[in-house]
C-alpha cells in the first residue's frame, strides 16, 4: 500500500516538474521570436544582445528577472546587533 501512495506521489511531482519545464521552454520560446534571434543558440542570443540598445537591454533584463528570479537565491542581509 505504501509502495502505490509513494509511486502515485512521484508521478505526480514528475508531472509537476514537466510542466515547470515546459513553461520556461515556451517562454524562452517567446522571448526568442520578440527579439528576432535566428540562431536558437547561446552564441546567437548574445550576438543579440549585443546589437540592443540600453533600453531594449534593461527591458529584457528585467523580463527575465521577474520569470526566473521567483524565490530562487534569496538575499538576506546580516542585521548589525
């Protein structure tokens, strides 16, 4: 009995993280046909990012800050006693 609830609950968090997954795809996705990158490669998406203005940098920047940055590396500042 114990084996099928520990079975039923992987599955589920494999479903889980596969959907996790195919989000971020889809939204990487996005941001690849926003800003005209050709070549769906690291090298071609720096290439890019390079030919941007500040602007459309710092816009970029903080699209991805908001999708990503969700509770990941969390910073907490030593109070001085």
């Amino acid at each position: 009995m114990k084996k099928g609830i520990l079975a039923i609950a992987g599955l589920a968090a494999i479903a889980m993280i596969a959907k996790k997954a195919q989000k971020r795809k889809a939204f990487v996705r996005e941001i690849l046909d926003d800003y005209d990158v050709k070549e769906k490669t690291p090298f071609g998406f720096a290439d890019r990012i390079r030919t941007l203005t500040d602007e459309d940098y710092n816009a970029l920047k903080e699209r991805v800050r908001t999708e990503f940055g969700k509770g990941c590396c969390k910073r907490t500042t030593a109070k001085a006693e």
